[in-house]
C-alpha cells in the first residue's frame, strides 16, 4: 500500500525516465544478469561480501526465484537505455510500508554507459518510483569509502551524509568505511519543485 492506502503495483509495467526505463527482471536476460553477477570488479563496487563465483546453475535456481517469487519487500528493476540495451539493474529493498522507508541501489553493468549520465538517469526515475509510486518517506543508501562515483551520485542526489560504520569492511586487506546516506520525502520533493 502507498500512503494514500492503494496497493502497490510492483514493477509489472515499464517505467520510463529521459534516458532510461526500469522493467521487471526477465528470464530471457538472465544470461546478461549471470555475466554481471559473476564480475569481481561488480561485487566490490556493489557487494559487502567478497566476490565468490557462483555457478550458472545456482544462480538460475536463484534467478528464476527472484522472477517468479519476488520478495514482497524488495522491487528488483533491469535497466534499459533509451537505444533498447539492457544496461544494469536497480533495487529496492527492506521496504517498510509502516515506517515508509526503504533502501535503494543502481548497478550500471555494461562499463560502455558508465560516466555518460545514465547513472544519474536511472537515479532520478528510482526515487521517483520510491517517492512517487511507493509513497515512502525516506530512502536511504550505502557507499563503500572506496567507491567515489557512487559517492557522487548519491550526493548528486541530494542524499544527506548520516553516519559512518567505521571500518566496515574488509577488501584488498584493508579496512574501508561504509557510510549510511538518506533521502527525505521534503527534500525530495523540494529539489523536484513538487510543493
Ligand atoms: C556508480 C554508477 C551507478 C554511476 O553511474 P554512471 O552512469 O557511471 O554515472 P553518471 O555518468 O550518471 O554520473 C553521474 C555522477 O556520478 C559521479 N561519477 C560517475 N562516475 C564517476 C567516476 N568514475 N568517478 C567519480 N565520480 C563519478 C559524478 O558525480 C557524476 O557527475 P559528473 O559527471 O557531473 O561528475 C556506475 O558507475 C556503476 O554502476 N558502478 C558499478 C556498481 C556500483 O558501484 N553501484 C553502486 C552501489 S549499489
């Protein structure tokens, strides 16, 4: 349900912003999901956990779940551009209908669209969805120490800095932070000129 008590549509229609659409996740792209899924240079961008290869297999069984039997508190979107190529993946998850509150995240996996605005593209249509569609009041976000585009973005955003999990995580050896970053529904809206 959003705040105004309408259910939710879950992601079963394309949406669409200037230079990206979100659709479901689609079985027929799970070959493209798999190759992003498996690049170690992805999972230390995206993932806490260190990188560990996954089998095709596992990660079909993992998939095709994900497809057919989403979390009911999680949204999972592919990104597509606006020239038809599936492009990377965008989330929602721990969404909480009560509190209105959720976290989010963008995987840009084909690097030929990194640092040409399409991040910050499927950025927009993301909070517009969380915003918008899910009715939530705040949206929050993580970046690892190391990783300063997606520091950028989220600070292009308009997120605000609130806290550090000081050293965090353990990568290459050493220990980085992970910073907590949130996203009020005003600011939101007043960056948006919505009020
Ligand atoms: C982070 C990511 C989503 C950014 O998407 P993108 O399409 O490359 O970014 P954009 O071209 O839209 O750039 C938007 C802003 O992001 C920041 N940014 C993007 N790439 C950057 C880089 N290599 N270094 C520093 N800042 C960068 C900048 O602030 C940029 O604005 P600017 O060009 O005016 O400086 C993309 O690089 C990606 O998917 N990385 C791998 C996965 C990941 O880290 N996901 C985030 C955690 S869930």
């Amino acid at each position: 349900m959003n705040q105004n008590g309408q259910m939710i549509a879950i992601a079963d229609t394309a949406i669409s912003g200037e230079m990206v659409s979100f659709t479901p996740l689609r079985m027929e792209n799970i070959y493209r999901h798999f190759e992003w899924n498996n690049d170690p240079e992805l999972n230390r961008l995206d993932n806490e956990m260190p990188y560990k290869e996954e089998s095709f297999g596992e990660f079909k069984k993992r998939f095709e779940r994900m497809v057919t039997h989403p979390s009911s508190n999680t949204v999972d979107f592919e990104i597509h551009s606006n020239d038809g190529t599936l492009i990377g993946v965008a989330y929602v998850a721990d969404i909480s209908e009560h509190n209105r509150h959720c976290t989010a995240g963008i995987t840009i996996g084909d690097r030929a669209y990194w640092g040409r605005n399409y991040g910050r593209d499927a950025m927009n249509l993301l909070l517009d969805y969380c915003f918008e569609e899910l009715g939530m009041h705040r949206v929050a976000t993580e970046t690892f120490e190391y990783n300063t585009a997606w520091k950028n973005l989220v600070e292009w955003a308009g997120f605000k800095r609130e806290g550090v999990e000081q050293e965090y995580l353990f990568r290459d050896g050493v220990f980085w932070d992970k910073e907590i970053y949130g996203l009020l529904e005003g600011d939101y809206r007043a960056s948006r000129g919505l009020d």
